[in-house]
C-alpha cells in the first residue's frame, strides 16, 4: 500500500504547507495594493484563517486541538515574516508581482494534490 503524504498529523503535516502558502501570499498584498494596510491585511489573514478552519470542521475533516491551532497560527507568521523582508528590502511592484503568481500557483498546486489525496481516502466526501 502505497504511503499517503497528505494524512493530518498531530501537529505539523503537507496541510501546513498551503497554510504557509497562503500567509506569504497576503503578505504580499499590501506591497502590491495601496489602499490595504498591513494591519488590515493581518485581520484580514487571521479572520481567513479561523473561517477556513470553521470549514473544516463543517465538511466533517477531523484535526487535532493543536494542528488547527497551528493552521491559523502559520498563515499569520507567513504573513508577518513576508512584511518584515518587504519592509527591509524594497522591491519593485513588479518583482513582487511575479514571485505572487509563483507562490499563488505554489499554492494551488498543493491545494489541489492535497484534496484530491482526501478525496481518494474518503469518497463519500461531498461539496
């Protein structure tokens, strides 16, 4: 039987990757969008954060107290280190722009290897 990477584990598992993901990809988007400030993209991140963990637990997928804890936390450390080397390196818009797309399709690709992982493991997952 071949090893399923994708299965929750107690803390830390492939799942915290996108999480990660996610957190870098806001913390792009005060960088690259004027009229969003860092603390407003910061709740904003956080508030995604817990609602995507509240979706979890409404389509049924089962995690441990400290994996969820860790699913809201690493988003919001993405985002926090992302600013922090935006703010001590200036970069262009455009080079920001570009390492975005890299990591949005970085991103998706996880999400989606991930769920289809799921999905194989539970086939009577519904949408």
């Amino acid at each position: 039987m071949a090893r399923d990477w994708w299965q929750k584990g107690r803390a830390f598992d492939l799942w915290s990757i996108p999480h990660f993901l996610f957190g870098i990809l806001m913390g792009f988007v005060p960088a690259l969008v004027d009229s969003v400030s860092f603390s407003f993209a910061l709740v904003l991140t956080l508030v995604l954060a817990v609602l995507w963990e509240l979706f979890e637990m409404r389509v049924g997928i089962r995690e441990t107290v400290l994996n969820s804890l860790l699913d809201v936390f690493l988003p919001v450390a993405a985002y926090i280190i992302t600013s922090y080397v935006l703010l001590l390196q200036p970069y262009h818009r455009e080079d920001i722009a570009v390492v975005s797309i890299a990591v949005l399709i970085l991103y998706l690709f996880t999400n989606i290897s991930g769920w289809l992982a799921y999905r194989r493991r539970s086939r009577d997952f519904t949408y």
